[in-house]
C-alpha cells in the first residue's frame, strides 16, 4: 500500500463533509508538510556515513511519503 492511498483512506474515514477534491487536497498538504517535516531530520552528508542507520531510515520514510516504494504494512491481528 502506498502512503498516499493510506492518507486517503483516514481522510475518508473521518467521516468529513469533504468532497473528492478538497480531500485530494488535504492528503497532498499533509504529505508535503511529513515530506519536509521528515527531511529535515536526514544527517548531513559530508558529516554521516552513507550507510548511517538514521540516514538510512530517514531515506526509505521519504521513498514511503513519495509513493516511490509501498509500506511495509503488517497485519496487526497476526501479531
């Protein structure tokens, strides 16, 4: 599942009085506001390895946001 359909999909379960494009829109501006939000935590690269585990972490949590890469989402129940 891609991060954007899981913002979708809490946005729809608000059970707001939204329409498609207002709630298009909510889901877009809290995806840039995580995007730069998580960003700005990446080490900087001349001070950090390329394989430090923050940076490592940080760079998959942007792929997420981005929708470039699925979440790894578990099944609760299961566990």
């Amino acid at each position: 599942m891609n991060f954007s359909d899981l913002l979708r999909e809490a946005i729809d379960s608000a059970e707001a009085d939204l329409s498609p494009e207002a709630k298009e829109q909510i889901a877009s501006q809290i995806q840039d506001f995580l995007q730069a939000w998580v960003a700005i935590h990446e080490p900087d690269e001349d001070l950090e390895k390329l394989d430090d585990p923050q940076r490592v972490l940080i760079l998959q949590l942007l792929e997420e946001l981005e929708d470039r890469i699925p979440i790894p989402v578990h099944d609760l129940e299961k566990d």
